[in-house]
C-alpha cells in the first residue's frame, strides 16, 4: 500500500457524503483492499449476491476492473456491476501516483422495480440464490434516476479532490512507484525508456510494466507519450514558438515525428490544435 489516510477525518466525511446522498459509500487504498465505509455494512441484496461464492468473486472482480478503469481515464467512471446495480468510482490522486479509489454502490438506477429486478434476475439467474429473497429485497430499495447518479457522482469526485487537498490521503515518500514516478516526472523530456528506467531501479521490466499499469493505466512508454503532448499543448499556447522548437522541448529530436504522435494522440495535427486554441481564447475575450 502506498497510502495512508487520517481515520477520523476519512470516516467523518464519508457520514457527511451520506448525509446529501443517502448511498453507501466506500474507500479502497490503491490495492483494492477497502479502507471505510459508511454505512459500515453493505445492502441486502449485496449481501444475497455475494453468499455465492461466484457471486462474491464477481463482486470482486468487478470492483477491480471498475477501479482500473478509473485510474486510466483519470475520471469518475460509473457503471452497471455485474448483477446490475449502478455503482460509481473516482481515482485518488497525488501527483500522477493513484493512491486509492472512492466508491459509491449499490443503486437501484431503474424506471421502475419490475424493469430493474428483470435485469438483476437474469444476471444472476447462475448464482446459487435465493431468488425469492433478493427479489424482495430489490422491490424494497429505492428508486434513483439518471441525473441523481450524475449528481452523486460530481460530489463524490469532489469528495475525492477534498481528500487529496487536506492530505488527509498522503504518499509514502520512500515507496518504489513514488521514486519511479518522481524520476519520470523529471526525466520525461529526456531519452529516456522502460529500459532505462528498470535499470536505474534495479528491477525487471515486468515489473516495471506491473507499476505502470497500476499507477498511470498504461504502460511506461505511453505514459512518458502522454506527459510529452500535455507539455507539447502548453507550449503550443505560446506563439513565440515554432513546431520545430516545440518538438525539441519535448523530447522529439525528429520534427515529422513529433507531428505524427501529437495527431495520434490528440486528433488533431499541432497546427489545428494551436488554430483552435487561439480561437476559443479570442471568442472568450470578445464575450467579454
């Protein structure tokens, strides 16, 4: 784990998210392990769900997958688990590190209860259950619309901003992926590669390419793509700039390269990006 959280505070501000949103919300660290929660114990019909063991597994699993998902779009994903109830998760973040996850779950986000226990029925119609049970249990649970979700879902990555802002999630200075991280973010301009840096780590690149993926989503040499365009965009908001200079401040000793990555990555080729950026910011000036 490379994540501490302040208890006090953490299960404090939990009581409060489900004061505004009477919905069970929960944080896992950045090994999927859950740290609180409130309220302490989960639904009903989870827990009908997950007296099956292959229920259990899929809940698992499920939470995993979603969590990863997050951390890679680096945005609040919100999904139907896999007996169909709506849940949502946003990243924690310090610096480029994901150091946890919050999760809100287990909503009945149906038109009605005859439409929403249609789907969880035939999504666990496999699971040893007893299906004249969770059927209550789901006609039981209240109903929530589209937009409540969306809502929910905006103060839960607001949550997740607050916990990273007041520190009460905090890194451990001297873990590896921290390291890696630090020495990325300064040597990302640079030649550098998955190589180089599994070397300069004395570790393999197997696990090298484990780290990423747990902390950036990708792997290393995208991740390295990524902060090189986003560096690429800000110096394309600077018109003293040629592409050419550009390019080279970014890593990209070949000109024609560069074009071709920042058009893969971004859609559009450096000179349309710059076009519009310039754009919007005179339209913006002209409103005002």
């Amino acid at each position: 784990m490379i994540s501490t959280f302040n208890r006090a505070k953490l299960n404090s501000l939990l009581y409060d998210f489900y004061q505004l949103a009477p919905i069970r919300i929960t944080v896992f660290d950045d090994q999927f392990v859950e740290l609180a929660s409130y309220p302490e114990h989960i639904a009903p019909v989870c827990q009908i769900i997950r007296a099956d063991k292959e229920g259990y597994e899929h809940c698992k699993k499920c939470d995993r997958e979603a969590c990863l998902r997050a951390s890679k779009q680096r945005a609040p994903y919100t999904y139907r688990c896999h007996a169909g109830l709506t849940e949502s998760i946003t990243p924690l973040y310090l610096g480029n590190i994901t150091i946890g996850y919050l999760l809100f779950g287990h909503v009945f986000a149906y038109d009605s209860h005859e439409k929403g226990w249609h789907a969880i029925e035939e999504k666990c119609r496999n699971y040893n259950l007893d299906m004249k049970l969770l059927k209550k249990e789901c006609f039981s649970m209240p109903l929530h619309s589209k937009d409540y979700i969306t809502s929910a879902s905006h103060i839960l990555e607001a949550v997740a901003s607050y916990l990273c802002l007041e520190r009460m999630a905090c890194l451990r200075e001297q873990t590896l992926p921290v390291r890696i991280d630090e020495y990325i973010q300064t040597h990302f301009l640079e030649n550098i590669t998955a190589q180089n840096i599994a070397e300069q780590f004395e570790i393999g690149k197997t696990q090298l390419y484990e780290i990423a993926k747990q902390n950036y989503g990708v792997g290393i040499a995208e991740h390295i793509r990524i902060l090189r365009i986003e560096k690429a965009k800000q110096l394309l908001e600077n018109n003293n700039l040629s592409l050419a200079e550009i390019a080279a401040q970014c890593g990209y000793k070949d000109y024609n390269y560069f074009i071709t990555i920042f058009k893969r990555t971004v859609g559009i080729s450096p000179k349309k990006y710059q076009h519009s950026y310039f754009s919007l910011l005179n339209t913006d000036r002209t409103h005002i």
